[in-house]
C-alpha cells in the first residue's frame, strides 16, 4: 500500500469553504465508497493547517479524480492555500484501521 502525507495551510478567511467543501466530498466518498483508496484529512492545532493522508493499494490507480466533488475540492484549493502544499511518501510499519 502507497501512503502519502499532504500538508497544507489555508488563509484565514478560507478555512470555513474548504471544510464545507471537504464535507461535501467526503460525504460523496462515502456514499459511493470507491475501493482501493483510503483518505482522511485532519486540522491541526492553530486552524489553518491541514494534513491529509492518502492511501492507494496500487498507486497508479487512484479513482478521486473521476469524483467531481474531488475535482471541484481540487478547483477550490488553488484558491484557498496560503501557500504550495508539501507531499511526503510514508513508510508504513503497522495500523489498525487507521482510515
């Protein structure tokens, strides 16, 4: 399994669309429930601070973005960022049922 860490700051001021628009996608993934992906996305302390975790099971075979919530997620963000998002490929040892 492929798991990348994002970390990514938003402006003050758009905290409160990308979570709506975060919801609304998550809220899609969860109905349709694509396999081979797992996707969480948490807040960090200080509220404008995210990190993201994406776990793929074959890495060239992400179906997000054929979602259009992650696509308009994805529109969204290149307004809301404060600042270039970074990307991290991790190394799993272990989870239980992290996602």
């Amino acid at each position: 399994m492929n798991v990348t860490m994002i970390r990514a700051t938003v402006k003050p001021e758009s905290v409160h669309d990308l979570e709506a628009a975060a919801r609304a996608m998550f809220s899609v993934l969860e109905e349709r429930q694509p396999g081979g992906v797992r996707y969480a996305s948490s807040r960090l302390p200080g509220g404008t601070t995210y990190v993201i975790l994406l776990a793929l099971e074959q890495p060239n075979e992400n179906p997000l973005p054929s979602i259009p919530e992650f696509q308009a997620f994805q529109q969204g963000l290149r307004s809301w960022l404060a600042e270039a998002p970074t990307a991290e490929q991790l190394s799993v040892i272990g989870s239980y049922r992290l996602f």
